[in-house]
C-alpha cells in the first residue's frame, strides 16, 4: 500500500503509524436536551473518545418542509416520517454549539462537526472549530465542499454511496479550493449496515488509488468491522455514540453505549499495536520460554568410547541440549566422556 500522508487535528497527528484516532458521533443521540448532550461528551471522553462529532445544521437548511411523496420515508427505522420531521427532531440547536464546545475544551477532548450549508460553516468558524467532516450524503456537494475547504481546516470525507469517481471529485474539489490536509472513511449508508456490506478490502484500494489518510465510518452494530478495518490501514475510526440503545431517539439504536465505545478504543488500539513492523526476531515475551523448546537429551548412562546408538538420544523438551537438526550428526559418533541419563547433549560430549 502507498504511504498514507499525516494530518492534524488539534494539535493531534493522525497517520497509520500513529495508534487509530477514534471519533464518538453525537448525532441525534442528545434526544432533544442540552444537558443530555454535555453527559455524552463527558461519556465520550471517560470511554477513550479522542474526538466528538457533532451535526449541524437545521430542518431548513437540509431539506423543504414537504409531505409531497419525494420527501417521505418509507422502510427502516424512520418509516412514514417526513425528512423534515426527521430533521426537526435530530438535529443539535444552533445556540447549544458554543457551550457544547466549551465544555469540550474543559474536558480535554477535540470537538468538530459535519456542516450542512455555507450558514453552519460561518457559525463553526465563529467557534474555532479545528476541522470538519462532509457527511455521506454530501459527498456530491462539491460547492459545499469548496466553502468548507475554504476554511483551511483539516477535512474528513466520507464516501458512504459514493462511487470512486464521485469521491475524487470531490477530493479534486477539495484539493482546488484550499484543502491541504483530507482524509477519507469507507463507509457504508445502512442504519444499521451489515458488516457484509462493508468490503473491508476496499480500504488498503482506497489509500493506493487515492493516497489519502483512510479511515472507516462504521454503521455495524458491534466492534469487529471497526478493529478488523484498522488491520487494513484505516487510521480513524467513527461511530454512532448513546447513552442507551434503548433511548428512543432516531439513532439511538445503531449507536454504541459507553461501555461498548470504550471497548471500541481499546480494540482498535490494540489490534494496531499488535500491527507492529516487519519483525522474524525473538520477542521479549518470548525470552523466558527459550528454555523449553526442544533439544538432544541423552536417555541412557554410556560410557567413554561408547558409540551412540538411536535408542540413546531423543528430542525432548527442555532446550539446553545441542538443536535437535543436529540428531544425524550425533548417532554413530563415539562419546569422549561418560555421560548420565537425562542429560543434555553438548559437542564437547562427542570424540572428534
């Protein structure tokens, strides 16, 4: 795979080399409370979170407020609702950004979002916000990209539904306008999305054809495609983050609780330390085991001059004995020494 270039996140380089970068996404899961949303940012950050995500926009800025049938749901967890209703109730206050950052900051943890027009842009960048995610379903808002790539700030895109040429338009326009640092999370655009659905394979493609730092935006309802995923490059990892499955809220249901999240951080982490380099050498856990591997043992007393019959010698455990390649060698060579049973063999037991 190519080299996938670093960037920075608040101070926070993310590159393959560095241990994943794990993002909590808030979404709708605040469940119409500001104080609900600040416990899920201190949630996020005790589980190990090093960023949280949020959304913002408003039902007006994302959608019409129409019930004509191109704007209703049908199937899945939002049957019968209309975008804009949907969006009414998912989407995070304009007035709760600023104190939502604030406290972010005061705990320590970095805080961005996924803006949904040039409006939610202006008011992130009144926040300082250190960087932005173009969601999914943005991807082929190449003018919003543009505006947004026109902040500066480090960009995460995410290619759910995208095709590869749609996602190097949209990388090409993010590149056009200003973006110097952009990654990219594979995803898939299920709620909830079968892990069969996600063709992990497509990641180490993605950083040969695009060159980009890689990511996974996860849709699974468990851990195992987000830490396989980091096996295969992926450098970030997102996912929807609750306090309760069971909470009710539209995304409630495919996101992960606290205890799950903080499972989450330490699997990805885990999976990449034991990534590791390229190594055939011993490893320290493996030094006091040495010892037991298997070497020549004497298993019968013979005598000075003796010559050393098959019956006499064995590949046993422990391994202070000659290597056990060396057994062809020892039969029918003559014993300069005495030797005991349950012995090792050592080359200074053997006449020349």
């Amino acid at each position: 795979m190519k080299q996938q270039p670093a960037i920075m996140i608040d101070g926070r380089r993310i590159a393959p080399d560095e241990s994943p970068y794990v993002i909590a996404e808030l979404s709708a899961n605040h469940g119409g409370s500001l104080d609900k949303a600040l416990r899920l940012v201190d949630a996020a950050k005790t589980a190990g979170a090093d960023a949280v995500k949020l959304q913002t926009y408003r039902p007006d800025t994302i959608t019409l407020d129409s019930d004509a049938e191109p704007f209703r749901i049908h199937g899945g967890l939002w049957d019968g609702r209309t975008l804009y209703e949907l969006y009414e109730e998912a989407h995070t206050p304009w007035e709760w950004h600023k104190p939502l950052f604030d406290h972010a900051r005061e705990l320590g943890i970095t805080m961005f979002s996924s803006p949904f027009d040039r409006s939610a842009v202006d008011l992130l960048e009144d926040l300082n916000a250190p960087a932005y995610k173009i969601a999914s379903f943005e991807a082929v808002d190449l003018p919003l990209i543009r505006y947004v790539a026109g902040t500066g700030k480090p960009m995460i895109l995410s290619t759910g539904m995208a095709d590869a040429d749609e996602i190097q338009e949209a990388i090409d326009a993010a590149r056009d306008s200003g973006c110097r640092q952009l990654a990219v999370l594979h995803c898939v655009s299920g709620y909830p999305a079968p892990a069969a659905d996600y063709k992990l394979r497509t990641i180490p493609d993605m950083i040969d054809r695009f060159g980009l730092v890689t990511g996974l935006s996860d849709h699974t309802l468990d851990n195992a495609t987000a830490i396989a995923s980091v096996a295969l490059g992926a450098a970030l990892v997102e996912k929807h983050f609750t306090l309760d499955r069971e909470g009710g809220g539209p995304d409630d249901s495919f996101s992960l609780e606290p205890a799950q999240f903080e499972a989450l951080c330490r699997g990805v982490r885990t999976a990449w330390q034991a990534l590791g380099e390229i190594d055939y050498g011993r490893k320290s856990s493996e030094s006091g085991n040495v010892q037991f591997r298997r070497s020549l043992y004497f298993v019968k007393a013979l005598k000075a001059g003796d010559v050393i019959g098959s019956d006499a010698i064995r590949s046993v455990r422990p391994g202070h004995g000659l290597p056990p390649k060396h057994l062809d060698r020892v039969i029918g060579r003559k014993l300069a020494r005495s030797v005991c049973a349950n012995t090792p063999v050592s080359w200074e037991d053997l006449a020349p």
